[in-house]
C-alpha cells in the first residue's frame, strides 16, 4: 500500500468544490441521505456519502 503524509498532498480546494460538497449533505433535504460522490485526488479515488468517507489508491 502507498501512503503518503497528508501534508504533502496538493490543496484538496484545487481539486473538489467545496461549498457544492457541502451543500449536497447540508442535511435540509432529506433525500441527500441517499447522495454519494466519488472523484479522483492525488492518484485515490474519494467518495463521500452519508456517514461514510472511502479514500483508495486509483487502480
């Protein structure tokens, strides 16, 4: 497995519209229980969902 320190990763605000994350799972919609987003960032791939964080090396 490759790991990398969290510190030497590129600004994850480069990579993801943050503000647009945030407003998928602000919690107002009751439907956002169900939204899940994947996208690729420093060579993983990322999803994020309702109580759920996966972070994977891109294979």
């Amino acid at each position: 497995m490759c790991r990398r320190r969290p510190l030497s990763l590129p600004s994850m605000h480069d990579a993801i519209d943050a503000e647009a994350l945030e407003k998928l799972f602000d919690g107002r919609d009751s439907a956002a229980a169900d939204i899940g987003v994947t996208f690729r960032y420093a060579g993983y791939t990322v999803t994020v969902g309702n109580q759920l964080l996966s972070v994977r090396p891109v294979e």
